[in-house]
C-alpha cells in the first residue's frame, strides 16, 4: 500500500468520523457547524483524490452555503416555537 | 431492541456490498478508457482549451450541462415560490432594518470581513474568467461569488445585502444567465455547426480569449449561479425575518 493510498486512507476515515459526529450530536445550530467542518473534510477528500474542480464547488457549496441555510431554518424553527 | 438489530443489520449488509466494490476498483494510476483517452487527447486540439474537464462539461456534454442548470434555476424558482409570504414589498426597508438587531460590530470583525470579502470576490472572478483554462469555471466560480455575497450578510446587516443585490437585478440576471446557455445553443444551430456547436474564432489554446462558445457559456453559467445564490439567501433571509415579524404582528392582534 504506497503512502497515497495511506493518505486517501485516512482521510475518508476523517470524513467518516465527522459523518458520525454530525449524526450523534444533539443540537441543532452545532450540527450545522459540524455540517460545515465535515463539507471541508469532504473538499479534503475530493483534493486528495486529485479533482480540483469538485474540490472548488465543495468548498463553496458544502461549507458555507448550505449549513448557513441550515441555521437560518432553524432560527425559523426556534422563533416559532411557544 | 429489535428494531436496533434490524437497523445494524441492513447497514451491516450495505457496508459489506460497499466494501466488496471498494475493494474491487481498479486502483489508482490504472491507464484510461477509450472515452477519456479521446477526450484527453482532442480536448486541446478541438477545443483549444487546456481545462478538460470545462471542455468535456460546456464543449462536449454541453446539453447535459443545459438541463443541470435548469435543474438547479428549477430549485431556486420553486423556493421563490414556494416561500411566497404576504408582506408587501414595499415594506422591505423597514423589514431589512428590523430584520437585525442593533449590535454594535467590532472593528475587528469590519476590518477582517473586508479584507476577505474583497479577496473573495477577485478569487470568483478569476476563477470564472479563467475557467477553460485552468481548474474552476462558471459553476465553482459562480457559488464563491454567491458565498461572498452571503458573507456580506453575515458582517455588516442585511441593509447592505438587499442594498447589493437589488431584487430586480438579481432575478433578471437569474433568468438572463440560464437562457443565455440556451440562446448561445440556438446560435450554432442557426449557424449551421449543431446545438451548442462553436461558432466563434477558437483562439489560441492557454490565453484567456479561447474556447470560443466554451468560454460564452462558461460566463452564461457563472451569472446564473451566482444570482440564483444571491436570489435563495434573499429568499431564505425574508423567509426568516419577516415572516417573524409577520407572526409577531399576527399574535399581538389574535
């Protein structure tokens, strides 16, 4: 196993593990952090595995786009509430 | 209990299926297909653009292209419409400036948004300018510059935000961008290469002004991302704020 193959080892298992902490954690508003650390563990993924441009959208897309949507619903959410 | 032993056994068989295939693929470095040998080798030549993979999205597959981004202009009209609220829109300034509240913002939060904000938004534009030639292009392009516009949201208030992407422009830049990918096809076909065909001099391969059509559609499907961005933040902000003040309003009169 040459040392690329370590290195893309890894850091799928890092993705996995931000998977499962994103999943276990209880509130809300830090699962939207989590969902942003583990959008920048996946641009890691995508620039390891050498494809720049998915890397690019990823970035944009997963770390900040969509968690800041995420917490703007849930501010939504919580402004309903009695 | 049971229900944990079912769930940990349809994940047990999904993982061991994926681990099969994982453990088949062909590993890193094996040599190309005949397809990806054809597009690496003419991508250059044909196209006259050094990005392969721009050349195989906006050159080669340009239609499938077509239809993504009408998959994601149909997102955002359906959040368009879907989050369609009563509040006038001429009531959107005092909306916007009750939509934050007054906090006074440190210098240093002014001083490092600016300075990234700026740096941000050169960064999306030459990636969408550069996008036949090196990675990037009008997709990955288009969202930074969507992010940059949110970060603006994010360090100064929303008054500044409605200030930078004013409803119309925003919308018609939208709609302009998807159709222009469209109107760009009708061109070639009119012109007699194809749909999506070239019909513009191709330039030299490695300067700026190469690709032909390529380089057209490329900056077709960066306004259309980064005003569909900038369109579902508007969206999701008045979605947010205004209809809470909307509910405010409703239960202080029920």
């Amino acid at each position: 196993m040459s040392p690329h193959d370590a290195f893309v080892g890894l850091t799928l298992l890092l993705a996995a593990g931000m998977a499962t902490a994103v999943v276990l954690t209880r509130r809300m508003r830090v699962q939207a952090i989590l969902m942003s650390v583990f959008g920048l563990v996946q641009t890691l993924v995508f620039v390891v595995l050498q494809a720049p441009d998915l890397a690019l959208a990823q970035l944009a897309v997963g770390s900040a786009a969509v968690p800041i949507l995420f917490v703007l619903v849930i501010n939504r959410l919580n402004a309903r509430k009695p | 209990m049971t229900r944990h032993l079912a769930c940990l056994g349809v994940v047990g068989a999904f993982g061991t299926v994926l681990l099969i295939a994982l453990l088949r693929l062909p590993a890193f470095g094996t040599a190309l297909g005949p397809l990806a040998q054809f597009y690496v080798a003419h991508a250059v030549l044909d196209l006259h653009v050094t990005n392969v993979i721009s050349a195989i999205s906006y050159g080669y597959r340009g239609f499938d292209t077509m239809l993504e981004e009408f998959i994601f202009f149909a997102s955002i009209t359906s959040v368009s419409i879907i989050l369609r609220n009563t509040l006038e829109t001429n009531d959107e300034d005092e909306a916007a400036a009750r939509g934050r509240p007054v906090v006074e913002r440190s210098d240093a939060i002014n001083l490092v948004g600016l300075i990234w904000i700026g740096l941000t938004v050169v960064l999306a534009l030459s990636l969408i300018v550069h996008g036949q030639l090196t990675a990037g292009g009008g997709f990955q392009g288009g969202a930074i510059l969507g992010t940059a516009l949110l970060t603006v949201f994010l360090v100064t208030s929303r008054k500044t935000f409605e200030r930078i992407s004013p409803d119309v422009l925003v919308k018609v830049a939208d709609s302009a961008g998807a159709g222009s990918f469209v109107v760009l096809g009708f061109i070639g076909a009119v012109a007699g290469v194809g749909f999506l065909g070239n019909f513009l001099p191709l330039g030299e391969a490695g300067s700026l002004l190469s690709g032909g059509v390529l380089w057209l559609i490329n900056l077709a499907v960066a306004i259309e991302v980064s005003a569909g961005y900038a369109l579902l933040f508007k969206e999701y902000l008045r979605e947010v704020f205004d209809a809470e003040s909307s509910d405010e309003a409703a239960s202080a009169e029920g």
